[in-house]
C-alpha cells in the first residue's frame, strides 16, 4: 500500500519550474521526487520546505497529513 501526494503531484504539473529542477533544488534525482510523490520515499522537514519554497506553496498544504491511499 502506497500513499499518494495527489496534492504534491498536482502542484508540480501546474508549475513553471518542471520537477526535475525541484528535484535539483533539493539535492535529489527526479527518481526520488517520482517516489516522494508515490510514497516510496519520505523527504526531510527541509526537503519539504525546499519543495514547499520552490513551489510557492506552504509545507503544510502540499504535505498533508491525510493523502490518498491505492
């Protein structure tokens, strides 16, 4: 069972800076990114205001507690 970031996911196809470059601003391939995003991988609380920042998003909002579960 893995848990989803829809949210996460989403946020990344609407915005200008493609994934690969957020990925590059973490300090992570786009094959972790693509794992945080499925819920293989779980990123540092500073990963995720890196994500967070790159994106114009806060933490909290694209990290939710709750995210769907497949």
């Amino acid at each position: 069972v893995f848990i989803v970031n829809i949210v996460l996911k989403q946020a990344l196809a609407v915005h200008e800076i493609p994934a690969y470059k957020i990925a590059e601003k973490v300090g992570r391939s786009p094959g972790w990114l693509s794992m945080v995003i499925r819920g293989m991988a779980e990123p540092s609380e500073l990963e995720k205001q890196v994500i967070a920042d790159s994106l114009e998003r806060r933490v909290g909002e694209l990290f939710p507690a709750n995210s769907e579960v497949l």
